[in-house]
C-alpha cells in the first residue's frame, strides 16, 4: 500500500481558538521504500503565533508574511494524499488542524480521501509502555540521526517518522537495510559495510517442504492453522 508520512506546525494547540497551520511537510513510501516524492509548504495563517509555538519551531510572522494561505495548496495537498494511508505522529492534532482548514473551505474531512491514518504514537506507546514516546525519543530508540533537529520542521519530522515507522514495523532496533535486489544469490547492504547472503530455495526444496507441510497437515488432522 502507498503510505504518506506527515507532519504539520501550527500557530498554537487548539484549531478551535482559531489557530491555524503554518507548515505541511508530507513524503511518500511505497513498497517500504522512501521513493523520493514529497510534499511540502509554509503558509500564511492571517493571524499571530503564540510565542511557545514560535519556540518549538521557529516560524515567525515576518517569515511567512508572503507566503501562501491554505485555500492556495489545498488541492495539491489532497492530491499528494489521496489513496494513501497516513502515517503521522500523535494523528489527532495534525488531523484535527488539517480538518478544521478544510471545514472553513466546506470541503470533506481529509479521512474521505484516503485510506486510513495510522498513529504512530500509539503504535510506540503500545509497543514501549511507560517510556518516553516523543518523536526524539524514537530516533533514539531505533537509532536514527535527528542531530539537525534544532527546531521542529514539518518537512524534516516527516522525513525522521518515516525511517523510525520503518524501523518500528520492521520489528528490529535499527534501519541500516537496504534492499538491493530480489534474486538468487544477491546481497543486502547493511549498516557499516557488512551484508547478509539472501538465497532463495530451489525448486526441489520448495517441494519437499510442501511434502513436509502436509504429512503435518495429515497427522493433526488438519488443525495446522498456518
């Protein structure tokens, strides 16, 4: 399934005060692949930043004074992610925001466009109960480099959610694997120059585990439940 990994900064905490995005940053994955492809903007939102908002990601109003408004990016945003499941840290408020600029356009819920959104801090808080489950943490946790991450940035927390859901769905503690090639015989690159041997078996062994699946399947009566 095509995913999309995004993130967005606000004005604030609370679309119902009238808060608005400042920042859409979105990229997309596909077959477990970072393909490139991505999705990025900064708008004007017709009103002040709070000012701890301004401290977490450094967007003034004099930065975004000649930027575009929401109703500018709208269609290319619901482009970008039509089809797609969503994959966003803490989906609630990005998807709380994103809803509320659509309502003021009378357009449907971004959900109707897509194919889900999947919440990557509840993931985390289900996979590490009672730790730290904040996107710094994650990189942490699965070994990602977040060293650039002097603010927060739409663009830049989406590309860090990425390989951390990666890195979480893979069910490993790192996300050095590059996938080269599918054939016989060929290689994966690790982290650190090393590889692992990937073999695919041959068709005499396929068909003796097929024989050996079903004198199991024969002894239990057929109650292997694979």
């Amino acid at each position: 399934m095509r995913k999309v990994v995004l993130d967005t900064e606000t004005t604030g905490l609370d679309p119902a005060q009238g808060h608005r995005i400042i920042e859409i940053g979105a990229l997309e994955i596909v077959n477990r692949q970072v393909t490139g492809r991505s999705f990025h903007v900064y708008l004007n939102p017709d009103r002040e930043i709070d000012a701890g908002a301004i401290a977490v990601h450094g967007l003034t109003n004099e930065f975004l004074a000649d930027k575009p408004r929401f109703p500018d990016v709208v269609d290319d945003l619901v482009a970008f992610v039509e089809e797609a499941e969503l994959v966003i840290h803490n989906a609630p408020f990005d998807m709380g925001f994103l809803n509320a600029e659509l309502r003021m356009l009378s357009r449907p819920k971004l959900e109707s466009r897509c194919a889900g959104v999947q919440d990557t801090l509840k993931m985390a808080k289900d996979l590490h109960p009672g730790q730290k489950n904040n996107l710094d943490a994650l990189c942490r946790r699965y070994e990602v480099d977040n060293s650039g991450r002097t603010y927060h940035g739409a663009l830049l927390d989406a590309q860090l959610l990425a390989e951390v859901y990666l890195a979480m769905t893979r069910g490993q503690e790192s996300l050095g694997i590059e996938t080269i090639s599918n054939h016989a015989g060929s290689s994966r690159k690790l982290k650190e120059g090393l590889a692992l041997r990937v073999l695919t078996p041959s068709e005499a062994e396929l068909a003796a585990h097929a024989d050996y699946l079903a004198a199991l399947s024969k002894e239990s009566g057929g109650a292997l439940n694979w």
